[in-house]
C-alpha cells in the first residue's frame, strides 16, 4: 500500500508564535531558553497535528528559527571570517542570528550575510559565503537533535537536509576565480559525519533537498551530483531525493540513477514528467508524487489529481509509492478553519496547509482502494471544483473586453529615455547624487495600534484620517530636515505594499490568518486573486497629494507594479498569468494617470518580484519576461515624458534579465546592493545599462547603523562603475521593519556621506 508523506510544514505556528517569540527575544524580553521552549512547543504540536491528519512520513528538522540554509552553513561550519572574532562572546544562537541580521555593539559593526530570493518563491535564504580553501567542520547537529526530539515523543521522522550540491550552488565564493561546486570534496564528509550520528540515533530514512536539479545545470554539475549520491551509498541510511519547483527534463535520466532509495518530483508544477521518470527509474526505487500545491491556495481537483496517482499505481509496486505534495507547506497559510469572514462561497474553493494534510490523506486511501471510505469527501471536493469554474464572481466582462482593446502603443512612453530625462530636469531640477528613501518609514507599535483600532471600529475613520496625517507631516518634516532630496509620504495607512492596492481592487479575497514566511521574522498575509481585476477609484492619491502639499521638494507617488502584486498574492490558476497581470497592470495605468493629473512629477512603481517569476528552465525565460515587461510598460506607458518614473527591485540575482530590466524603460531603477559589497552594479556597468540607478547603500534588513565612513565606501565602489549622472543614493529597500531610533541616524549618515562625496567630486 502506498503511504502518504510531507517535504515540510510551516514553521511559524497557528497564530505566528515564532515570529512573536523571536521578536522578543532579539529585544531582551524573553530568555534564550524560552525562544528554545517555544520552537520545541511548535515542533511537537506540528508533529502532532501531521500524525492525527493521517501522514505516515512525518519531516524533522524542517523547522527553523531563521532559515534553512543558514541552519545548514552553522552545522557545517561555514561561518565567515568576519564574524569569527565574535565567538569569544557570543553563544550559537546568537551568533547564528549577528549572520543573519548583523552585529553592533558600540564601536564593533558587523554586517549581515547576504540575502536573497529561494529559486522563484517569495522566500529569502542567506546566502552561504565560501573561500576558496573553505575548510567544513560539523558544528551542529540540528538534524540529528530534532530526530530524537520526535523519537522521544514516539515518532520516527524523515530528516530534512539540504543536498550538498544545491547548497554549493546556492553559495557564493568570496574569489571570483573559484566555483563553489569544486568545494564538494571539502563538504561531503560533513554530511557523511551527520549521516552517522543519524544513523545511530534510529533514523532509516533522510531527505535529501536538491533542487537545483530542476534547474539548467551543466556537465560538471551533473557530475558533482554522481559524485555525491555515490559518496552517500556507502551508508546504510535510505535517501529521499527530493525536487521541487519545476521538473527534471533534461537531468532526468542521470537523476533517476542516482544510487538513491527514493526521488521525488513535482507534478503540479510538471505533470508530463511522470511518464518518463516511470519509464526511466529502476522498479526498486521508492517514487514519492508531489500531488498537492504547496504554494498556493486552491483545493485540488481530486478526481484529476487521483487519475495521475492511479496511473502511477498502475504501473508500480503501490508499496513503494509515497502521496505528497510538491514542495514544503513552507508557501502556504497554516488552516482555514481559522478564517471567519471569507466570503462563504470563495472559502468552498480553498485549501491551507492543514487541509491539504486531508487531501493527502484521502488521495492516499483512494490509491489504496478505499475510496467508500472518502467518497463524502470526494463528492464534496468536485461540488467545490465545480462551483468555482461556473461562479459569476470570477468573470468581468469589462474587463476582458478592455484588456483585448490594448494597442501596441499602450506599452510604450511617447519619448526615448534621453529626451524624458531633459525633460523631467526642467521640472524637477535635482542636484548630483540625489538623495531618496524607497517608501516606507517605520511602521511603529502605534501606528499599528491605530490602524487595528479604525478596523475593529473602536475609532472612526475621520479620527484615523487625523492620525495619519499627522504621522505623515512628522515624516515630511523629518526628511526636510535630513535634507533628502526626493520625499515619500511614508505608507503610514498601509499595511503591506501589495495587500494595500489588492483591498482596493476587485477581484481579490482578503484573510485575518494567511501568514506566511518572507524570512526570519518577517511574515507576510497574500492576499487571494480570486476573479476579473479592476480598480473602482484612486487608490493613492489622497495621500500622495497631501504629502506634497506639505513641501516644496517633489513627493513621489508609490505604487506597487502588476508583477508584484501577481506574485505576492495567491493567484488563480484557472487562467494564465500573463492574463491577470494585464489586467492589474491597467488598474496601475489609470492610477498613475490620476497621480499625474493630481501634480506628482515622480511615481515609483516597484517590480521586487519580476525576478521572482522566472522559470527556472531557460527555454521558459523569454516568454515569461515578454510579458512580464509588458505588464510594466503598459503600466507606466500612458505616462507624460515629464514624469519620472521609477521602480524598485531587491534580493535577486539579475545579471540573466539585464535585457529585460533595460526593456522596461525605467527612468530610475533602485535595487539592493549593500549587502553584496556592490557587486550586483558590475552586472549594470557590463550591460551599459542605459539610465539611472540608485544601488540601495543601508541595508535595512538589519538593526545596524552604518557609519559615515562605510556609505562613502559604497558610494566609491559604485562610483567606479557609474557615472555620477546616473546614480542615485537610496537604502535598500523600505523602511517599514525597522525604528525611527535606526532610521533617522542611519539616513543622517547616508545624507552625510553624500554631501561629502559631492564636495570630492566638484573639487
């Protein structure tokens, strides 16, 4: 009989009590030992709840206090040089969190490792950082420890690592020259060295993340993973090697061979794989079919997805066929029993992690020739499926008539860059080395306090409208007296940058409990796309206006662009992408016509996940960013050549789609680049790219106030790729997560800097 088993769960908890917990103790409020108690709490409940929802194959170690592939640079032994120095007095924990966050305390500064998007997911990692002669040590044993956590609560789990080839590859190396992959000699006895200390705690299986399988990798590559897997043969633990994200393809015939016990693949994501991995894998090997969507919300259609498991089952040994879902639960909200005011009938269609634990389960005993047993379920779950596709909630008819009247000319701005950037000079004439922020500013514990009290109803809107205004004047008047050039009015009225546009758009859903990971901490509530988009009145313009009225300096109008907002939300998937994103691209139109009528000459629409949305296939590429350009540019398109737009991008490797950043046509792209030294501006300088940047220099993911000193580094490095011209000086990203007590002399140092490299330069 085959067996139902999970890549991973969420971590974060019911009511996000590992982010509450962290937050805590990063301030002092609560021990060590405490933030310990709660991850042990989370991990047994999570444990708990997976056995009583039916999963036989339960993972451990798939549980986090920042991110997973920081656990796995610990136990390795990875550590950078730069924060060896604090080991003299800093405990694991805490130095585990100076990696990911930074360090300062008085004059010693430290900054964070770098951060950056987990393949195309809303999910940010930190980014492994290897010498050349890296030397690996087991300094952690994590995995093993969690192992025998669940044991001891009477479960025997599958530990979940990271594969060594996917970590390398994911890494960096501090010399230009070295590959990170030639370090798989150096790193595989760590693993071997885990592997035993597992082996002798009881465990009989270990999953073996790789999922850069499913990405375009070379010869040498392929041969470091038939190096691996042959190394691990030798041990007498059974490996899970599990893909995610995307299918095998090319790789398919070396994977299949690998000396493994099992493999698992996507099939929600590539279901024509299936075929070929039944033909080309040995009939000894355990097949694990990743069945249910780990990254979004809707329930699956059961019937459809119960034809693919029959047809596996057809065709193997049932007993050695596992029902799970394609990646970790790790994307999606934890339960919908949670969710009170979703609309009914939108709440039929759903599906969160703890119910997709139920739609494993009874896949499962359907394979298993039990289906009398969950016909109920079944029938209730095509009744749903069905509801969906014939609702009249979903369909607008306006709207998909005007996004079939779109015209080639709607994509395009009336000028080249050339002749906008004269332009937009005589109008807002601003000096070198301009000076901005990307949006928001903190959003304190009041600020939040005020916003719950206006949506319980405890305060009225006039008295919530008064509050914001005055938080807005305050922030004005705080980056006059800063000096900045470019204002913002600083997002005090909303909550998240796409959740903010989505609530005033139709077409989308909204829950209370939705959360999920970003990174750390930090979490995020997708807002679900659900039908036809369309935008009933401005949006922004109410506060955007105010701001400017309050200041002589330009104010820019922020918006967030059709790419993100697609991608930052749980989207339908009954019609294609590049559908939705037009759609919400014209909605963006009208509002930046509104902002222009309005009298803002500087509208920023940021694009943080276009990378995001990128196959991880190279033969996918160019259509995704055809139309994911596209989407930008009839967003901005109707715009006057006298307004300067902007866009924003963050946490990505971007030297693949310089092409496409350049299509684009932004007048000002701001992206992130402290944390990388600069180094992402080598790949603007090689490209020639054509206008203005603004390489983001205060790394805001971090409590660290850089100094004067270590901006006018920056400011130097990318001055030696750009010309003065066309730079721009901005943090990397918004400020929202962090205190005014860090914002404030933070930005009074970037000002300084500025002013000092301006006097350097005129001299």
């Amino acid at each position: 009989m085959s067996v139902t088993a999970l890549p991973g769960f969420p971590r974060i908890g019911a009511h996000r009590e590992l982010k509450f917990a962290l937050e805590k103790y990063w301030k002092g409020k609560i021990s060590q030992q405490e933030l310990i108690a709660t991850g042990v709490q989370l991990r047994g409940e999570h444990w708990r709840m997976q056995k009583e929802r039916g999963i036989e194959v339960i993972p451990s170690n798939d549980f986090s206090f920042y991110d997973q592939v920081l656990d796995m640079t610990c136990m390795v032994g990875a550590i950078p040089e730069r924060f060896e120095i604090l080991r003299s007095h800093l405990n694991d924990l805490d130095l585990y969190f100076a990696m990911a966050r930074g360090y300062q305390k008085g004059t010693e500064q430290i900054p964070a490792m770098e951060m950056t998007k987990w393949f195309d997911t809303n999910y940010h990692y930190i980014v492994p950082e290897l010498s050349s002669d890296q030397h690996f040590t087991l300094r952690s044993t994590k995995p093993v420890d969690e192992f025998i956590e669940a044991r001891e609560a009477g479960l025997i789990t599958r530990p979940v690592l990271l594969g060594p080839v996917s970590y390398l590859l994911l890494s960096k190396s501090s010399a230009p020259a070295t590959k990170t992959i030639s370090l798989l000699t150096n790193l595989l006895p760590v693993y071997a060295e885990i592997l035993e200390k597992l082996i002798s705690a009881g465990a009989e299986w270990v999953q073996m993340d790789e999922p850069c399988l499913v990405t375009d990798i070379d010869s040498d590559v392929q041969g470091a993973y038939q190096t691996a897997y042959q190394y691990f043969k030798n041990y007498q633990i059974k490996i899970m090697l599990t893909t995610y994200f995307d299918g095998l393809t090319d790789v398919l015939d070396m994977a299949v061979k690998l000396p493994v016990a099992g493999l698992h693949i996507d099939l929600v994501k590539s279901p024509e794989q299936l075929e070929r991995v039944l033909s080309a894998t040995a009939p000894d090997k355990v097949l694990s079919l990743g069945l249910i969507d780990g990254r979004n919300v809707w329930k699956a259609d059961l019937n459809s997805v119960l034809q693919i498991a029959q047809k596996a089952a057809a065709r193997w040994d049932t007993t050695k066929l596992q029902i799970s879902t394609n990646c970790s639960l790790l994307f999606c909200p934890y339960d919908l029993t949670q969710e009170e005011n979703l609309n009914p009938e939108l709440k039929t269609w759903l599906s969160f992690a703890i119910q997709k634990l139920d739609e494993l389960t009874a896949i499962n005993m359907a394979v298993n020739g039990k289906i009398d047993q969950v016909q109920e379920y079944f029938a209730n779950n095509t009744k749903a499926c069905e509801d969906r596709r014939t609702s009249k909630a979903i369909v607008d008819q306006n709207v998909q008539k005007r996004v079939k009247s779109i015209q080639s000319s709607d994509y395009n701005r009336q000028s080249d860059y050339c002749l906008r950037r004269k332009k937009q000079s005589q109008v807002v004439p601003l000096p070198v080395l301009p000076t901005t922020t990307i949006g928001s500013f903190p959003q304190t514990i009041e600020v939040r306090k005020q916003r719950a009290a206006f949506n319980s109803g405890m305060i009225l809107e006039n008295q919530y409208k008064e509050f914001v205004k005055r938080e807005i004047s305050n922030a004005i008047q705080i980056q006059e007296e800063l000096n900045l050039d470019v204002l913002v009015h600083g997002e005090f009225e909303r909550t998240d940058m796409v959740e903010f546009f989505a609530e005033k758009l139709n077409g989308f859903a909204f829950t209370e409990n939705g959360w999920v990971q970003s990174y750390g901490s930090r979490c995020v509530r997708p807002p679900i796309i659900y039908g036809d988009v369309s935008r009933p009145k401005p949006m922004t313009v109410e506060w955007t206006t105010f701001a400017q009225s309050l200041t002589k300096k330009p104010v820019k109008g922020m918006l967030t662009g059709p790419i993100t907002i697609l991608f930052w939300s749980f989207v339908r998937n009954d019609q294609p992408l590049d559908v939705t994103g037009t759609q919400i691209a014209l909605c963006l139109r009208d509002e930046v016509n509104d902002l222009e009528s309005a009298g803002i000459k500087i509208i920023q629409i940021d694009e943080p996940a276009l990378r995001e949305g990128l196959p991880l296939h190279k033969s996918a590429q160019n259509q995704y960013l055809q139309w994911a350009v596209n989407c930008f540019r009839l967003a901005c398109g109707g715009a006057d050549d006298r307004t300067q737009i902007h866009t924003h991008m963050c946490y990505g490797e971007f030297a693949d789609i310089m092409k496409a950043i350049v299509q684009m046509d932004a007048d000002v792209i701001s992206i992130e680049a402290s944390r990388s030294g600069m180094e992402l501006l080598k790949h603007f300088s090689d490209f020639s790219y054509p206008n203005e940047i603004g390489p983001g220099i205060y790394d805001i993911h971090s409590p660290r106030i850089p100094t004067v000193e270590e901006y006018i580094n920056l400011i130097t490095k990318a001055l030696k790729v750009l010309p003065a011209e066309k730079l721009w000086i901005n943090p990397d990203c918004g400020l929202k997560t962090r205190n005014w007590d860090e914002v404030i002399p933070a930005l009074k140092n970037m000002i300084e800097a500025t002013t000092q490299t301006r006097k350097k330069l005129f001299q």
